[in-house]
C-alpha cells in the first residue's frame, strides 16, 4: 500500500455506498488528523481511536442525514507520483465552497477555509463533498 490517505478516503466512500455504520481503519497520525477534521465538518459522525496489539484502529461512524450519505464524492488531489501544493490564496474550494477540501500544512491538518484564514499554504490532499 504506497497510498494511505486515497484508502482512507475510499473506505469511507464504500462504507457509505454499502450503507455500513461505521467503518474501520489502520491507524495512524494524519488519518486520525484527516477524521477528526471530517467529523468538525459534519462529514461524520464519531471517530473512535482504539488500542489494538499489534497496531491501532480508528472506526469511523458514518452519518447518514434523512437516509442520505453525508458524504457524496471524495476525490484524491496530491498523490505520491505527483505532490500538489498551493499557497493560502491558490487553494481551490471544492464544490463552490459547499465542500471541504484538505490541506496538510505546517500547522497540522485543517481544512481550506481555515488555511485561508490563517494565510497558509500546503499540500492538497482531497476534496470531500
């Protein structure tokens, strides 16, 4: 596995084509980062970090609003052959603004409206609506 961000992300999106509840993840740093900021934005419902032997999990709770997917499409920016950066005023809004695009700065992981507000730039690594 060279991508473990895009199977993150693509987990999540079958959990909801599958209409599973939740949906659990090898753990590591920026997933936890990336899930926690999803879970701010109202992408999910729960992020539970549990201590496994021998590594960590993370089960994601899906949310699901009047029997609808939160999360409609999620699409991978940066990938590991060809890194994608911007600077805070380059930082493209997913979806017109209605979705969320993450971005990995120096600062941790935060979303775009909040790198744009804080006047930083970074690598892009996807866009969830």
């Amino acid at each position: 596995m060279t991508d473990v961000i895009a199977d993150m992300i693509i987990r999540i999106q079958n959990g909801y084509m599958a209409k599973k509840d939740e949906v659990v993840l090898p753990h590591s740093k920026v997933k936890e980062a990336i899930a926690n900021l999803l879970k701010d934005k109202r992408y999910l419902d729960d992020v539970v970090v549990t201590d496994v032997k021998p590594q960590k999990t993370i089960t994601v709770k899906l949310l699901y609003i009047n029997g609808m997917p939160a999360v409609t499409k999620v699409k991978r920016i940066s990938k590991p052959g060809l890194r994608k950066y911007s600077t805070s005023a380059q930082i493209p809004r997913s979806l017109g603004g209605y979705g969320v695009t993450i971005v990995s700065t120096s600062q941790g992981v935060m979303s775009d409206k909040d790198a744009r507000k804080k006047g930083i730039g970074g690598e892009l690594l996807c866009s969830v609506w």
